[in-house]
C-alpha cells in the first residue's frame, strides 16, 4: 500500500503541466532563449502547482473541502474550474508571446479536458485527475513527435508504463472505479490530439 500511495504523491496531477513544459522546451528543436525559457517554466511552475495548493489551502481552511484529495465530486468542483480557467490563460498568455505556440495549446487542451470531466459529474463520474494528467503527457509528447517529425518511441514507452503505475495505484487504494481511470486517461490523449489539430488549422 506504501508503494501506491508513494506513486499518487510523487506524480500528483499538478505536476503534469510543469513537466510537459519541461520536456517542451528540452526536446524542442525549436529555438528559444534559454532566459525566456526559464521564465516559462517558473510562470508554469507557480500558476499550475503553487497557486493551486494555496487555493486547496484556503478552500480547507472555510471548510469547502473536508482534505486535499478531493475524495468527492462536491469538493472538486471549484478547483477543477479554477483550474480550467487559469489553464485557458495562461494557454492565452503563451499564444500572445508567440513563443511556444505548439506549448499554449496544450494547455488549451489541459482546459478542455478539464471542461469534459466537470461535465461528467452530472452523470456522477468522478474522471482520475491522476491518469487524465499522464494521458495529456502522452498526448502531448506524441504531438510533438509529429510536428518535429522526432521519434520519441522510448520516452513514450517509459510514460505508457508510468500511466500503468498510476492506474493501478488509483485502484488499489480504491480512489476510483476502473472506467474512472480509462476515462481519465483517454480525455487527456485525445484532448491534446484535438488542441493540435486546432493549432495548425489557425
């Protein structure tokens, strides 16, 4: 039990976006400054991972949620549309800087992916932000492969058996249902796939 909940820490869904940031701008055969590079990383790094534990901080602390897992559908809705909101900006933000444009919209993807799971606690699924994160990374890394025409195949069989760490994790601790996991997964691929073909249509 150790080792799942030590996988469900270390690859928290916050992280995701940092590291998708970080592999963009190592693997990118697109040149850009390494100052502005750190830049991104360090705007990435606090709206998408500090910003959100401050807001979990303070939604605990008016008791609009019971901890920091968001065990139920009532808890995560605020943080998921904080969540997508500040994804579209700072998607927004990039696009304007004409500087990673392919990077902005994954972020657009992030949103919509996000969107789809606030969408589905209508129907009471409650989408694993664990594995819709990997599933983005994946999308993302296999995004960047076509564009660049690099080939990425062991990056991506190593994040495939990352993806297989986090799903088993999430159901052996019993934080989700199977189809919750398959359903994370999937929204965060095709979400991505679905941001591309947005940006090269504009």
């Amino acid at each position: 039990m150790f080792f799942y909940k030590f996988i469900s820490y270390v690859l928290h869904p916050l992280l995701f976006s940092f590291l998708g940031s970080f592999l963009y701008l190592y693997l990118s055969p697109k040149h850009i400054l390494k100052q502005q590079e750190y830049i991104i990383l360090l705007v990435v790094f606090i709206s998408t991972y500090i910003v959100p534990i401050l807001l979990l901080a303070l939604l605990k602390r008016v008791n609009m949620i019971s901890d920091y897992h968001l065990r139920n559908i009532e808890e995560r809705k605020f943080p998921i549309l904080f969540f997508i909101m500040l994804s579209f900006l700072l998607g927004r933000a990039m696009v304007s800087t004409r500087i990673a444009d392919l990077l902005a919209f994954s972020f657009f993807g992030v949103a919509f992916a996000l969107s789809f799971t606030y969408l589905l606690f209508n129907i009471k699924i409650k989408t694993s932000l664990h594995t819709l994160g990997i599933g983005g990374l994946i999308g993302f890394v296999m995004v960047m492969s076509y564009e660049y025409r690099l080939n990425f195949n062991s990056l991506l069989a190593g994040l495939f058996i990352i993806a297989g760490f986090i799903g088993v994790s999430r159901l052996a601790l019993n934080a989700h249902r199977p189809k919750e996991v398959y359903i994370g997964f999937l929204l965060g691929v095709i979400s991505q796939f679905i941001s591309f073909q947005i940006y090269q249509n504009i």
